[in-house]
C-alpha cells in the first residue's frame, strides 16, 4: 500500500499522516493529492486519472489483441501497469551464482518505472478527456500523458531542467522512494537505452506528452528483406548508419567508394522512402533508421 511503501507506521491516524504530508488545506479539506494516493477508489472522484494498457498486433492501431485499464491509487496504477508490462515483453532471467534470478528485460525495466512515474507525477489532472495510455506495438511501446511541457520549460530546457506540474504529487513519489534524484529521469532513460544498444527514446512534447521505447531489432534480418529493393550502395548506408548513427557523410563515402553528390542522391532517397531520418542539426545530430518493412 502506500502507507506501507512511504514507510508510514499503520497505528498512526489517517489525519497525522495527512497532515504529515501537507494533505489537508488551510481551511482544513483534503487536497487532491490525498485522493489520488490513498482513496479506495480515486477514479470515482478523478474519473481520467487512470492508466489505459493496450496491446497492438502490428506497427499501428488497426488491431487490438489487449486493452485494461489501470485503477486505484496512483502507486497500484504504477504496479499494475508494470506488471502488465512484464507480461507483454520479453524477459530472460540470469542466475548469477546459483542467486536468486536477475530479470532481463528486452527494453530496460527502469526506463517503464521513470516513465510511468513521472506520467503519474507530470501529468495533467484537471484535462478531464485524457488519461495516460501505455501503448505497446510489434516494435515499440509508447507512454503518454496529458500536459505536454509544463509552462516554466521550453523545449530547449527539456531534460536539463526540472519543474513539476504537481509539486504535492511530485514530493509523495519522492516518500515513496520512487523518485532517487529530481530532474534525472530523462537522461537516466536515454542512458539506459544506450548502454544496452537499443534506439535513443523519443520524445514529442506538442499537447500531450509521449516518450517511445524501440524495441532490439535484428538488424541483418531486417534488412536481408531490402536486399531486392535496394542497391548495394543503399544497403552499405544502411549498414553504415546502424554501425554508427553519427556516421558522417564523408565516413559514408570512404566505405561506398561513392561521390559526395551520390551520398546525398542515395541518403535523400532512403529519407523519401522513409527508411532514413535525420535528428538534430548537421553536426551535432544523428541518423536513425525507421525500422518499416518493405
């Protein structure tokens, strides 16, 4: 429960740990943050504050195979969600020394619990027509919330700075040690992602809020399936930018012995094709490859 995780002793009074946790008004009315986190059922009060799971077969919405939805406190949403997660990806154990098993996720389990929990903690309350999804798909699982960016941080801040939409909510994942330093959920998560290879996640910040996890592709099978669409020439891009996606267009043609007005013939053809995409500026960008099938 709540209580328990926030390491609240059970003989204390609802009203101590309320007030404890500036949950009561100055005129002496619970605030909003006391539903959401220890009402039996927030969602009669806040019908939007809950977690939507759906499942995809495919790269698009067309079929659905799953859809729940996550009620309860905002810390059993968290749980459940996570859970449903689990159930959903790939996941090997490794024993190390006959220990208990180490869970091995195929997209790292801390960047859920970062981006679930500052959903829960971000997100805004008062939009009464959404509610956070959890969308998985053949090759990606995304999260959204509502609010976009918070007013106090442009998007060039976005990641560097860190200025919460609810303070209250924010400060009650901290007591449930749920958050282990403020403002470095981004960029743990784009580190995790990198130390195990996997595509940088992406951000859209315009309304609604959305972070997407690209799953392990296997690269040479995927592209053995371009082989007969594809020159040689675009196929060693390809492989190029997989490699490296900070390749240079100069490092591109040293390895297909191409001209520099060819690379960029063959490069704008693969971005036309939607096979290419080009993120950040010229030099201090990087190319990531749409993972489509032919």
């Amino acid at each position: 429960t709540s209580r328990f995780e926030a390491g609240l002793v059970n003989n204390t009074s609802d009203e101590q740990v309320f007030s404890n946790l500036n949950l009561i008004s100055t005129d002496g009315y619970l605030k909003n943050g006391a539903v959401l986190f220890f009402a039996k059922e927030p969602e009669h009060f806040f019908e939007k504050a809950v977690i939507r799971c759906v499942a995809f077969d495919g790269l698009d919405k067309r079929y659905i195979i799953d859809d729940k939805i996550m009620t309860g406190t905002v810390f059993q949403q968290y749980q459940q969600s996570m859970i449903w997660l689990k159930s959903k990806l790939n996941v090997r154990y490794d024993i190390e020394g006959g220990k208990a098993r180490k869970e091995l996720w195929e997209i790292p389990e801390i960047v859920f619990k970062e981006a679930i929990k500052n959903s829960l903690a971000h997100r805004d309350y008062y939009d009464k027509g959404g509610r956070i999804t959890i969308e998985l798909f053949n090759d990606r699982v995304e999260v959204t919330n509502p609010g976009g960016l918070v007013s106090s941080i442009t998007k060039n801040e976005f990641g560097k700075k860190s200025s919460s939409r609810n303070p209250l909510i924010f400060g009650l994942f901290e007591r449930l040690r749920l958050v282990e330093q403020i403002g470095s959920g981004i960029s743990r998560m784009r580190d995790l992602m990198k130390e195990e290879g996997l595509t940088p996640p992406e951000f859209n910040t315009d309304g609604m809020f959305t972070v997407i996890f690209r799953k392990p592709i296997e690269f040479e099978k995927w592209v053995d399936r371009w082989v007969e669409k594809l020159t040689e020439n675009r196929i060693k891009i390809l492989k190029g930018v997989h490699n490296n996606p900070k390749i240079t267009k100069k490092e591109l043609e040293q390895k297909t012995s191409l001209s520099s007005s060819a690379i960029a013939n063959n490069i704008d053809f693969l971005k036309d094709l939607g096979l290419l995409i080009r993120e950040g500026s010229a030099k201090g960008g990087y190319w990531k490859i749409n993972y489509i099938l032919p």
